[in-house]
C-alpha cells in the first residue's frame, strides 16, 4: 500500500517537485500528446496529493485547486505513474482526495474534477 502524502507547494521539496513535474510531463505531454501549458500558476495554491511506494517512490498523484474563495475545489492532473497502474491506484487517488477536501477546505461547496 503507498504512503499518502499532501503537501502545498512551499512544503514540497524540491525532488518531490521534479518527480511530480516529471511524471506530469511523461503522462500528459509525451504519452497522451496533450500540448498545453503543463506547469502552471495553480500549482503555487494548490494542495498536491501523492502517493508514494516504500522506496518513496511517486507512483500516483493530483492537485487540489482552491477556487472562489475556497468555496470550490477543483482535483485536476490526476495522474498514475505506467509502471503502477492496474492496481486501482487512480480510483483510491480520486477517493483520497475527495476525503482530504472537507479537512483541507471546510467551506467547499462544490467540488469539481477537471
């Protein structure tokens, strides 16, 4: 079972951010071919919820978004690492951070998945 681990930005060391950007980047831009602006302004606000193996190893990971005076919290870059997937981690991903949402922003009201 990984280790669950959410973070804001300014608590992320800098290897956790490599690994979240490169995983990112491999994922969405090389695999999915998806051209966009992959590293952006919202990863300074949000909550960043990983998933680590016992090697500490990234393996699954998301961001959580506090919008509109945090009464709206948007997950997006929801992400599972190739090697890892197969084993439901994207659903227990999905389902952490619809668990942490209440603890981290008491005054969501709606929650949307990007």
């Amino acid at each position: 079972m990984d280790n669950v681990y959410v973070k804001q930005f300014s608590q992320l060391t800098t290897n956790e951010l490599f690994d979240i950007y490169k995983l990112r980047v491999a994922v969405f831009v090389v695999e999915q071919k998806c051209y966009y602006q992959e590293v952006d302004d919202d990863d300074k606000i949000s909550y960043h919820l990983m998933f680590k193996d016992v090697r500490g190893q990234l393996t699954a990971y998301a961001r959580i978004i506090p919008e509109q005076n945090r009464t709206v919290a948007r997950i997006g870059r929801v992400v599972v690492d190739p090697q890892s997937r197969g084993g439901g981690r994207g659903r227990r991903l999905v389902d952490q951070a619809l668990t942490q949402i209440p603890q981290l922003m008491p005054k969501a009201s709606k929650i949307v998945l990007a």
